[in-house]
C-alpha cells in the first residue's frame, strides 16, 4: 500500500488536493522533480527546463537513469511538444543526451533541413545507431519469409532431380508405402523451384512523407533495404508528398535513404501512384505497397481510377494506413473505404506483422483475408 501511495503522490504532482499524505525522499525526490519540470501545469511550459541546451541535456541523463526505456521515449516525446525542445535537438550535446527511437528519428528527420553543420555527424549517427537496432530485429525474420514465400511461389510439380523436396514427396505420397519393398513409390512429386529467375518479383514501396507518417518512414525504409538484398526480388523505393522522389538508388543504405526525405510536406497520392505506373514492367509479378494516411491533396477522384488501373493490370496493390507500433492510426476514412471497394485491402501493419504480409502478397493470396487471420481491422467497403 505505501508503494502505491508513493507512486500516486508522484503522478498527482504533490499538490495539496492530491489527498495522498506522503512525502517523498532521496531517489523519489529527484525523480519527481524530472516529472514536475515536464508536466506541471502551474509552471510556464517553456520554463520547466529553461532554455539552456545544458540543462536539458542533464534532465535527459536524468529520465534515463531513473525511468525505464519505454517511460524515457513517453517523456521525450511528451518534451518535444510541450517543452518546444525540437530546436533544442538541433544541438550536438542534446542529442548525445538522448535515448534514440524510432520517434526521435522522425523528428530529427523533419528538421533536417535545418540540422546546423556541427550537428550533422552526430545527428547521423543517433539515426544510425536506431537503424541498426531495427535491422538487427527485423532483417532475419523478413529474409525468411520472403524468400521461402519466392520458392514456394515457384514450386513445380515436374521438378528436376535437383529440385525435389523429398520431405514434401514422401508426406505426399505415404499411401503407397510398399511393405515388401520398405519404401515409398512416389505417384506425385513435390519441388521447388529453387534456381528462381534473377529477378522472381517486383516490389514497389510509395511512401507517404507527410510529417505524420514518420515513424511508417523509418521503418519502411528498413525493410526496403533488406528487401532489396534479396536477389530474387527488384525493390523500388518512392518517396511523395506534393512532390515525388525516386530513392531506389539509396535503398541499401536506409540512413542515407532517411536523409533523402523530407518530411512535413502536403500529399499527392494521385503523381506519386502515376509515378510508379511508369516503373512497372512486368504487372502481374509486382506487388505495389501505399503506405499513407490517405489525407490525399491532389486529385482523389484520379488516384482512386489510377489505383484501380494498376489492380486491372495485375498489379498487387496494398495499402498500409501506418507500418509502426503505434496503435490505431489517424487516416482518411473515405478514401480507405473507396480503396476496399475496389478491392485494394487498407488497414494498418506492425512491423512483426510487416514480413508475414509481404510472403502473402507475394505469393499473391487474399491479403485482406491475411489481415482477417491476423486478426488485423481492414478499412470497410461500400456493399
């Protein structure tokens, strides 16, 4: 009982009305104070930690050393809004002081332009240091998803000597175990096709830039950088907002693809889907990822014919509302429902969920029927 009064007297701030009757000492002091300078309401919200680089710096030594991770990234979030401190991470000491995530990565990512020359390594860096940690989360699991789903795509029921997969063959074919011969006589062989052509698929990331998208920015482009080491696959990376860039030629390097967005800016889906039409050779191998919040700016009644034209042509659209662990994202409620209506599936991913998503589409089953089995909402349809 006395922890949790504790814990309460350090949530409601130690007022007079907070009714709990208990003080706090040593460690307990030191945190709170951490707590009373980011959220009290009595305080100027821009004084709570003052205006000095140095003094934040320590504050954010401070949380780390007295909150868990994941209670350190609320906070600094919670910082950048209601402290103003995004121009105050524009300074070297202060983002050496920080916890690097995929929320600071997107802000650093919005102020990019703005990073001033002494800051540039260091900001670098703390991007990196987040890259690397995903990579290193995420790349096996996407890896072996895809490409197990390229061989299984490819799988023959003629297959060369080579090529069978004995485990497949004798499952399939137990019933004619012949006793006397103690071995199976195979009427079915199963295989893969494992020597797959250079290039099995396309995949093709267009990514909303929009200032609200950012952390479905870091992530998305992670996955385009290990999606573009498999060999099997040809992976396009395009980056839009009322502007399109082609980032294809940076996707092995995530960081430097980062760095080549520019987030924050308006929204048109309608250039960036006509942009990807014009790389798309070969439909029917393709699987084309929007992944936007559907705020579109441009022309929505030619985005949605356009969307549509790409799915005629064999194209296998998706479109992810958000690829983060953000929980249930903000996005444009129509278009999601005009989009399902064609029977372009719209929902949000996790990026564990991410992998599983890419072997369906690649193997090209009902992704919205995926989504189903993951227990994962999609965007309803007009009936």
């Amino acid at each position: 009982m006395t922890d949790r009064l504790r814990r309460w007297r350090m949530m409601l701030g130690g007022q007079d009305a907070d009714g709990t009757g208990v003080s706090l000492s040593g460690v307990d002091t030191r945190r709170d104070a951490t707590l009373e300078a980011l959220y009290d309401k009595e305080k100027d919200r821009r004084g709570g930690l003052g205006g000095s680089s140095p003094r934040v710096a320590r504050w954010l030594g401070d949380i780390r050393g007295y909150f868990p991770s994941s209670v350190v990234q609320v906070m600094q979030r919670d910082a950048m809004e209601r402290l103003g401190l995004r121009q105050l991470l524009l300074e070297p000491e202060m983002l050496e002081s920080v916890q690097p995530d995929v929320h600071l990565v997107g802000t650093l990512l919005s102020l990019n332009r703005a990073i001033p020359e002494r800051s540039r390594d260091t900001a670098r860096a703390v991007v990196r240091k987040v890259v690397e940690d995903l990579e290193k989360r995420l790349a096996q699991p996407t890896r072996q998803a895809v490409s197990g789903a390229l061989h299984r795509a490819n799988r023959t029921s003629r297959p060369r000597h080579g090529d069978i997969d004995w485990n497949r063959t004798i499952l399939a074919n137990l019933k004619h175990y012949q006793p006397e011969q103690r071995t199976v006589v195979p009427e079915r062989l199963v295989g893969f096709g494992r020597r797959l052509p250079s290039v099995s698929r396309q995949i093709v990331l267009c990514l909303d830039q929009s200032g609200s998208m950012a952390a479905s920015v870091v992530y998305a482009s992670v996955f385009g950088a290990v999606l573009a080491s498999i060999r099997s696959l040809r992976t396009r990376v395009v980056a839009f907002d009322t502007a399109v860039a082609d980032l294809t030629e940076s996707v092995a390097d995530p960081v430097e693809l980062l760095f080549g967005v520019q987030l924050g800016g308006g929204t048109d889906i309608n250039a960036a889907l006509a942009y990807c039409q014009t790389r798309i050779d070969a439909p029917r191998d393709t699987v084309l990822v929007l992944i936007s919040d559907l705020f579109e700016g441009g022309n929505e009644e030619e985005m949605l014919q356009r969307a549509q034209a790409l799915q005629a042509d064999g194209v296998l659209v998706v479109c992810l509302l958000a690829l983060s662990d953000d929980g249930a994202p903000a996005y444009d409620h129509d278009t999601a429902a005009a989009l399902a209506a064609l029977g372009i599936p719209a929902f949000a991913c996790t990026p564990e969920k991410f992998p599983d998503l890419m072997a369906a589409a690649i193997q090209r089953q009902d992704v919205a029927a995926w989504a189903a089995a993951n227990d994962i909402p999609t965007a309803a349809g007009e009936d």
